[in-house]
C-alpha cells in the first residue's frame, strides 16, 4: 500500500504534557481510503468507473518482475506495462480515472510473485524500473507490499532499501514527492522479526517512510480464542505502533505516539478471509473504522474492491475464497461505504508529508491519585493479570514479573511479561479493587504453622501458601516475592472466590 506523512505537522510528545498539541497537528491531515484493486483478475474490476463514486482513490495491484527478465516490471507476471496498456487498455482506464479527480497508488510485490528488488539485483536497473512505473502512470505515491521472499532476504530488503531511498531523493531534488508505503503481514501480537527487520532495512538507508501498513487478516492460531477479527486487528495495530516507536528511535528519530498512529494504515481482507474460520464481517469493518478515527490513523485499504459484493447464488462454497465476491450478505460496496467514513483525503495530495522529529519533552510523573491502577514500582513483583500504571499508560503482566519495565524497548511482544492496553483517561481515579469479606479466610499467625495451598488474610489481604511455613510474614512478599512463601491472590482469584460464595448463598435460598 502506499501514502503520505503527516509527521512534520507534530510537533508535541508523547501521552502527558503535550498530548494537546499532538491531536490537533494530526487531525490537521488528510486520512485516505483506498481499495486494492488486482488489475490482472478476472472478471477485470472496472476500477476507472469509481471516478463517478464517493470512493474515487485505488491502490492497483500488483507490480512484479516479468518472468523472462527480472528487471522488468509487470503486472501480475502476465503483463509488461505495454502489455498491460494494449490488453487491458490500463493507461487509459488509469488517465480517465485520474481525470475525474480519483488517485491511484501502485502496489508492488504481493503474495503470489517475488517483489522486484529479489529478482533484480542490479542497483542501477531496479531503480529504472521503479521509476518507469512512477512516471507512467504519473503518481506520486507507491507500496510495497512485502510477503515471502520480498520479507525474508535480506539481501533484497537492502538492495530495495538504498534504491527507493536514492528515488525519493532524487524526486524531491526536483520539487516532485514520493510517499513510500510498506505494507506488511500482521498478527494480533504485531509484526514477525522479519517484518520488523524491513522497517528497520529501510528507515537505516534513509527512506522517509509514510507509514506501515498491515494486513489485518488471516491470524490463524495467533488469534485467541474467543476474541473477534476486529479485536485482533486492533490488538495488531496497537502492537505495531508500539514497535514502530522503537524502531524509530533506534534509527534516531524520536516521534511522538499520536505522530505514529498517524503513519499507520490498516487493510482488512473483507468478508471470508483465506483462514476458513475467519469472517470479517461488517459489524468488524464499522468498529475498525471507529477505532481507525479515534487513533487518527493516515490510511484505511481493504483486499479487495473486487470483492465489496455479495457472491451469486451460482458461488456454493462460501468458505473458499474468492476473488470477486465477499463470501458475506451484504450491499454492493458496502464494506468500502463502512470503512472509508471519516477518510475523505486524496492520496496524491497527501504525499507531500515530511517526516521530521518530535522533540523529547519532559513528561509528568505517573500520579498515583490519577491512575486507575498502582503505578508499577522496580522492587514490586507482579502476578499474572496485575495491571499497573507506567508512564501514563495501563499495562498487565502476561506471566509473573519482577523488575521488568512495562515500556521497555523490545521489538517482539513475546520478549516482554507486560501487555500495552491503552492509555490512562482523562479523568480518571484509582478503582477501588475487590476485596473478601472479613472471616473468609483466617488472619494470619505467626505461631501457626501453613500447608501449601493455605489461605490466610494480612491487613484484608488474602494469601496463598507456596510451601510449608511458620512465622513468615506475608508482608514480605512483596519485597521479596521469589523467598516469601507467601503470593496475594490476584484479582480474578478473589473474584472467583466471591462468586463462589455468592453461588452459594443463592442455592441457600
């Protein structure tokens, strides 16, 4: 996918003190929709009739090596851009398009053929043939949609990185912009290490990125039980803003988290996904775009526009993709009436963003009379489900921890005991936290001695026996939490224990 950026417009920091600042210099963008359109499918999507729609931008896909010359550009494998002009009469249907106010972006790579730069390793050669397509089809905005061997080599990742970043040089030198997107597999964790790696790749040789945008769709195992394709998609989202934020920082450029939800885009596979169990239904694509707004994102793309309606009675198998209907009930572009709300930004007037540094400011302390949590404390430790206060932010330990920093700067979410849930709200106090009623466990003794699996309460606090103890308080567990034979029950224990009671006091009745 490909757009613009919005960065050299913020000039606030992160959550805290400017906070104020970062809104109103991202709500001053353009944010734009998009659908991707396969112009080698068939039947052939009519995409220069949308000139005439609400939804005028495209994003065409996909550009690829030709398979008799890797330097080639073509579409598809099946058409050189001459070709293409002839056989599918796409320079017109582009200009006529064009003519009637729609943008395109052009999308390289995909998930069916190699992107150009892992083919065509001549520096020289790769970079003509980027500029070929740009300046035939006149646009100024272009994507990389990178899966399989355009993520995995390295060498590629590189070879492209130096290239695109020399094009967008020379571009600007002569008054011209090139937005560059990077479009990248997702999960409800965020981006894989290789992912993470062409950000890197390409921010290290200097291209100045519009933004990342990520496939929402086809999570397959990563995605929980019980939680929704829209759930997922902003636990992916929320995940990647996060590492972007670090991967930014490693390459020197401090951006502020409203400036990095604005180089986000988000592109939902519509309908069945190619997970037989996943279905993106129109109930997600609304909440997206709901969540999309309230984070001022740049972009919003679905795969694809040749599928926004709903498959002909003839199409018996909806669980088997396809590449011309929805596999849903629904409207005849429905989906791209939902997701574009809000996005009304044109992507060749958005491509002339900049991105430039938000300067580090200095950021308030966590005030613990305003946060809705304890704020997290180097010599606590925490149990698995603890939610904790950090730097204006509620995070919640995935296992036990203990000196871990919620925040700290790690690409992979796996590396890190302490999941992002969102930041503290205006307003907000300390909730008061469940407490058991006196007499349900005995106070502790310090002449008692206490099986494992024991429960005693300690000033109204309930604890749990690791092992065989006697005289031990338990006011040393949080101090020492590894020697204590003492653990606090966590919150979701004592709720079950006062459902518990509550059961019972109901069949009493």
């Amino acid at each position: 996918m490909a757009l613009p950026v919005i960065a050299a417009l913020v000039f606030g920091g992160t959550m805290g003190m400017h906070q104020y600042q970062d809104v109103v210099a991202v709500s001053s963008s353009s944010p734009w929709f998009a659908g991707y359109v396969d112009v080698t499918a068939t039947p052939t999507f009519a995409f220069e009739q949308m000139g005439a729609t609400t939804n005028r931008d495209a994003v065409l896909s996909f550009v690829v090596p030709d398979p008799d010359n890797g330097c080639t550009p073509s579409w598809g494998a099946a058409y050189t851009l001459d070709r293409a002009g002839s056989a599918l009469d796409l320079d017109r249907r582009i200009a006529r398009l064009q003519q009637q106010g729609g943008s395109i972006a052009v999308s390289f790579g995909g998930l069916s053929n190699s992107e150009l730069a892992v083919k065509c390793t001549d520096s020289a050669k790769l970079l003509a043939a980027y500029k070929s397509v740009i300046d035939r089809y006149n646009i100024n905005t272009i994507d990389f949609d990178l899966e399989r061997s355009g993520l995995t080599d390295t060498a590629a990742g590189a070879r492209r990185a130096e290239v695109i970043a020399r094009l967008q040089q020379q571009r600007r030198s002569e008054g011209k912009n090139l937005a560059v997107w990077v479009t990248l597999p997702v999960i409800p964790q965020g981006l894989s290490e290789d992912g993470t790696n062409a950000v890197s790749q390409l921010l290290a040789k200097g291209v100045d990125l519009a933004g990342v945008n990520v496939m929402t769709m086809d999570y397959g195992a990563s995605l929980a039980s019980g939680r929704s394709m829209l759930q997922g998609s902003e636990d992916a989202m929320t995940e990647t803003v996060r590492q972007l934020g670090i991967l930014y920082d490693q390459a020197g450029t401090h951006l502020s988290t409203a400036t990095l939800w604005s180089k986000m885009g988000a592109t939902p596979m519509i309908g069945q996904n190619d997970e037989p169990k996943e279905v993106f239904t129109l109930d997600d694509a609304k909440g997206l775009n709901a969540f999309a707004k309230s984070h001022n994102i740049a972009r919003m793309s679905m795969w694809s526009a040749n599928r926004d309606l709903a498959c002909g009675s003839n199409y018996v198998t909806l669980k088997i993709v396809s590449d011309s209907c929805s596999g849903v009930k629904q409207e005849k572009q429905e989906f791209s009436a939902l997701l574009s709300d809000g996005f009304k930004g044109d992507i060749s007037l958005s491509a002339g963003f900049v991105t430039t540094a938000d300067p580090k400011t200095a950021e308030k302390p966590d005030d613990p009379t305003t946060s809705p949590y304890p704020v997290w404390s180097e010599a606590g430790a925490y149990l698995e489900g603890t939610k904790v206060v950090w730097h204006h932010s509620v995070y919640q330990a995935k296992w036990w921890t203990e000196g871990d920093v919620p925040d700290s700067p790690v690409l992979q979410e796996w590396q890190i005991p302490w999941e992002l849930i969102g930041p503290v709200l205006p307003g907000e106090k300390p909730i008061p936290q469940l407490t058991l009623p006196e007499g349900t466990y005995p106070d502790w003794s310090g002449t008692d001695d206490y099986n494992t699996g024991q429960r005693v309460l300690f000033n109204g606090v309930p604890y749990q026996a690791k092992w065989w103890t006697e005289g031990d308080s338990p006011a040393a567990a949080s101090s020492d939490a590894n020697g204590s034979p003492w653990v606090p029950l966590t919150q979701a224990q004592i709720n079950a224990v006062l459902a518990e009671k509550a059961g019972a006091a109901s069949s009493a009745q």
